[in-house]
C-alpha cells in the first residue's frame, strides 16, 4: 500500500493539498476543539497535532503536498467526495472532462491507489505521471498552486517512482515493463528492480502487447469479413427480387432480361392499359352522343303528335 497516500497528513485533517495557511490553521483549531468537546483521548489529539506539524513544515510540506489531491474547482470538491468514498473511477470520469495541470495529478494518484488491486492501473498513473512531469508547464503551475515554486520536475519525478516502487505490494518488474519512459526505466532498472527481472518483465510485457495487437487485428479481419459478406448480399439482393417477381407472376421460367429491358416491357405495359383507356372513353363518348340523338327524336316526335290532336279536337 502507497503509504504516502493513505496516511496523508493532509487526508487526516481534512484538507486539499493546496489549503492555505490560514485554512490549515483554522482546520487544525476546530478539529483539537471538536475533539475535547468530545473527550477523545490524547492519541486521537496527538495524530490532529502531528498531522498539523506535518503540512505547516518547510521541509515536509512539498512531499506530502505531492501525494495529495488539489482542488481548485467545483468540480474538483464534488470529485474529491467520490475519493473519500473509495469511487475512483467515478472521480476520474469527472476530471478527464477537462484535463489540466490539477486534473492530471489527481488522476495520477486515483490509478496509484487502484494499482494495489489491479496492476493494469500503473499504467494509466504512469502516463498522467509523464503528463505531468514531462508536460511542461503543468508541473509548473501544479508547484505554485501547492506554494512550492522552484521545483525541478525531472527530481521529483524520481522522488515519485521511489515512493511507488518502495511502498507498492505489486510486482516491480512488471511496474518497470510500464513505466513508458526510457529515462524512467534506466533510474529504476538496478535500484529497485534486478536488471535480469526488469529484462524479463520487459519481454513478459511485449508479449502481452503483441498478444493483445493480434487480437486486436483478428477482429479486424473477422469485421472485414463480416463486411465482405454484406457487400456480396447487398449486390445481389436486387438480382433476388428480379427472379421473385418472375416467380410470382408466373411459374414458367422466363428468360433473363437486362434492366433496360425490363423497364421498356413496363412502359409498354403502361401504354397499352392507356390506350385502353382512351378506347373506353371514346366509346363513352359516342354512346353519349347517341342518347342525346335518340332523346331529341323522341321530343320533336312527341311535339308532333301533340300538334295533330290538337287539330282533331278543333
């Protein structure tokens, strides 16, 4: 277990690595107060006041500074709560929304504390390490924001992989295999890992990378396939249909016709049922004019025979 972390001075008294002095000292006053309005005993008071020498040091309050989470944001506070209550990846969602200087050395230290449970995790700390102390001006503004300016990031980077690799239950050789940086690996190799083991941890790690590489292209070439597939489908689906429609309209084979033909028998189609049409409407309209003949015979006729009975009454 990352000591340094766990029991963090700043941890016990409640507090962000960049409190102020004056936030540390009214911290420290209301928990020593709390405590004898409580009647806790001295240990419990002893641990506050140890803890509160411990951030106010010159000389100590850089390194523990280093090993806590900083909060500069809202966000940050509301993080820091799934923090206490163990949810470091719902604390990491939050942080990788927007990454800067405070976000990538909380990030760094969630993935530490995860690393005890699994080693993958290293991986991610180790590369929001390097984002960090080989980022440029993140170290920079991570220093000031603790009230430590003039630190040199290349030193504390080795300060931060002794602690790690001092106070770490997982296996070192394989946290060599993925520290990603040379000059990282060469500062270890030979002072806290054995050159033979970092050498075997090293390979051991290739080999897991080229596994997972070949994994990654097999998948690649099964979806390829998969799509090779779907392409096949997709040109000759249309060529389905066409020999279902034969189908269905009859169930005598038909000989196979070329799309410019199949559309010039569906226009054929179309003008003769329009030439039917118009049949049908001539028809309609000489019928027409032929009840319109017989009716006006019938009126002329019937205006005749009106005409003679009026002259055999007279």
């Amino acid at each position: 277990m990352i000591t340094d972390i766990s029991n963090n001075p700043f941890s016990i008294l409640g507090l962000p690595a960049n409190a102020t002095r004056v936030e540390i000292d009214q911290c420290h006053n209301e928990l020593i107060e709390g405590l004898k309005q409580q009647g806790q005993s001295y240990e419990s008071l002893e641990e506050i006041d140890k803890a509160y020498q411990a951030v106010i040091s010159p000389i100590h309050h850089w390194h523990h500074a280093s090993f806590w989470f900083v909060c500069v944001s809202d966000k940050d506070r509301h993080a820091l709560q799934y923090v206490e209550e163990g949810l470091y990846e719902k604390a990491i969602e939050m942080w990788e929304e927007k990454l800067n200087y405070a976000s990538l050395h909380n990030m760094m230290l969630c993935y530490v504390l995860m690393g005890e449970d699994e080693i993958h995790n290293y991986a991610k700390a180790f590369y929001y390490a390097r984002c960090l102390f080989l980022g440029g001006s993140n170290f920079e503004l991570f220093t000031d924001c603790v009230g430590e300016s003039g630190k040199e990031a290349v030193d504390e980077a080795k300060i931060f992989l002794d602690v790690v690799f001092s106070q770490t239950t997982a296996k070192k050789s394989t946290l060599y295999a993925l520290l990603g940086n040379k000059e990282w690996m060469d500062y270890v190799r030979g002072k806290w890992v054995d050159a033979d083991e970092a050498d075997a941890g090293a390979e051991n790690m290739r080999n897991i990378i080229n596994m997972a590489e070949h994994a990654k292209q097999a998948e690649k070439a099964e979806r390829s396939k998969k799509s090779y597939f779907w392409w096949i489908w997709t040109l000759l689906f249309p060529v389905y249909l066409y020999f279902n429609h034969c189908y269905q309209n009859s169930h005598k084979p038909k000989p196979f016709e070329s799309p410019t033909e199949t559309i010039q028998n569906h226009l054929d189609s179309l003008q003769r049922v329009r030439e039917k049409m118009l049949d049908t409407a001539h028809i309609k309209r000489e019928l027409r004019k032929i009840d319109e003949k017989h009716e006006a015979e019938y009126h002329s006729l019937k205006e005749k025979i009106e005409e003679r009975k009026k002259r055999l009454k007279e």
